[in-house]
C-alpha cells in the first residue's frame, strides 16, 4: 500500500489530538484532575508521535545513493519504534506514577462537571481519527481479523495509529470511569485509579508495539499468501519446472527484495533462459506489486535429469 492512505490516517490523528491535548489541560488546571492530567500527556504524546510518523515518511521517501542502495523504506519502521518508545516513556510511566500520587495522597476535584464535558467531547474527537485510521486500513485488512492486521500488516504507520487510537478510547473510558466515581463517592482515589489504568494500558500498548516494530526492523519476509503468490508466478512461467528455493525480505513497507534459485531444464538454451526470467519478474510483479526488487538465479533441474 502507497504512503499516502496511512498519510491520512496520520494527519487525522494529529489534528484530533492536538485539539484534545488542549482541552485536556484546560480541563486539568479547572479541576485538578490526574486522570485529565494524564489523559492530557497521553494526547501530546500522541501528537508528537504523529509528528514522528509524518517524519518517517519523509525520510522514507530518499532516494537510494551509495550508502543506502536499496533505500531509506526502513525509517518508517524505525520511528514507529521511536514512537511505541514516547509511548512507554512519556504515556505510561508518567500516568502510572502520577496516578500513584493521586491515591496515595488524594485531593478533592474542582468543577468535575466540566472534566466529564471534555473528555466527552475528546471521545468524539478520538472517535473520528479511529474511524478515519480503520476506514484507510480496511482495504488491506481483507477477511482477517484487525489483530491479525496488526500482526502481519508490513504498512507500520496504520496498526500504530490504530493502536493508539484505540487505546486513547479505553483510556478516554478510564478517566470518565475515575472521574465519574469521584463525583459519585465523594472519594478523589478512584480518580488515581483511573490514572494507573490508564499508565498500564499504555505500557501494554508500548510493549506490543515495540515487539512489532523491532520485528520490522530485523526484517520480515513476504506474508504467507504473498509467497504463495511468487511462488505460483514462478511455477506457471513457461520453461520454469520448479522453486529451488525463494528468500524475500521488506525493505520498507513498498518494497520487497525478492531472491529466488528457479530450476530449468537441462536442454535450456541461454537464449530461453534470459526470456524465462525476464517473464518470471513480470509474473512476480503482477502478483505482488510490492516485489521492486528481483534477483533469480538459473539452475538446471537435476532432479529431473538424475
């Protein structure tokens, strides 16, 4: 998938949480609540993190030179694990501690009505961004799960806004639910337990994200039905008998390096040869768009001939 659906998704996000980081801390120095305080840092994190994904794509966007020849796809990768980084750092570890100090020395909210206008109307506003990240990422998720998505989309930009999003919901929820209890119990601790739920869903969240991305970044190969794909394109081509063996690898979300040992026949002329693979490239590429790099090598089919 191009940069430009996730792009949006991005942008979306960032505009959603810029005004929400605003309200949030409005909303914090009113009432003295940590859930809005945390809630508050968990929203610039986000658009900082935003800001990070836009940046990622920039650099993406080099052109290869002599030091990086297959590219700079690979920055995407690396700073959706800058961003899960933020996350854990400036999301959750502080919620976990502010959240802390919130129950262990609790303090009466002021004006709690007005917290629960805001993070209402930062749940609509959180709302739109999710649906525009699901909206952009439907039409690569196919039949799968949105788990699955997130585990086997090579696109790093979606699952990490998707997550986020989604994580910013059920955090929205979490405060409402702290700030909520205060006003029903007249005790100021369920607002710092809102805050620690809040810090340890965002270290959850971090966690998976990180797992992802450093798996990305180590490089991963194509997806199982991507393999098929190639290697059904390499089996029809004419003068090709069989897969020897096949190595690919993403080199950044668009571009997969794929290196693959094609077994011929034996009375293979050179001639043959050179149109064999040059049709195998043009199958690969029309089953796997994202295959931008091909290397095959010719080998006579012992199998057959022995």
């Amino acid at each position: 998938m191009s940069a430009s659906g996730s792009k949006r998704a991005i942008v979306a996000a960032l505009l959603a949480n810029a005004g929400i980081a605003a309200a949030k801390f409005i909303g914090f120095f009113i009432t003295g609540s940590s859930s809005m305080l945390a809630e508050a840092v968990h929203s610039v994190a986000d658009t900082s993190n935003q800001g990070l994904l836009l940046f990622g794509q920039r650099e993406a966007s080099k052109k290869p030179d002599a030091l990086h020849q297959f590219g700079y796809g690979r920055s995407r990768y690396f700073y959706s694990f800058v961003v899960a980084l933020v996350l854990f750092s400036l999301g959750s570890a502080f919620a976990l501690y502010e959240g802390y100090e919130k129950i262990v020395h609790p303090h009466e909210l002021t004006s709690p009505v007005i917290a629960v206008a805001i993070l209402g109307v930062a749940i609509c506003l959180e709302s739109y961004s999710f649906r525009t990240a699901m909206v952009e990422s439907r039409p690569i998720k196919g039949t799968g799960s949105w788990w699955r998505f997130i585990r086997s989309s090579r696109n790093p930009e979606l699952p990490v806004v998707l997550l986020e999003d989604t994580g910013a919901l059920i955090g929205l929820a979490f405060a409402l639910a702290g700030v909520g209890l205060t006003i029903l119990t007249g005790n100021p601790v369920w607002d710092g337990v809102g805050t620690v739920c809040i810090g340890a869903l965002l270290g959850v969240i971090a966690v998976i994200l990180m797992i992802e991305m450093h798996s990305a970044l180590i490089g991963e190969g194509a997806t199982p039905q991507e393999d098929q794909a190639i290697r059904a394109a390499l089996e029809q081509t004419a003068h090709v008998d069989r897969v020897i063996h096949l190595r690919t690898q993403y080199m950044g979300p668009d571009d997969m390096l794929v290196g693959a040992k094609i077994a011929l026949a034996a009375e293979t002329d050179l001639a043959t040869m050179a149109v064999a693979i040059d049709a195998a490239e043009a199958a690969i590429r029309a089953a796997v768009p994202a295959a931008t790099v091909i290397y095959l090598e010719p080998d006579l089919d012992r199998a057959v001939t022995s």
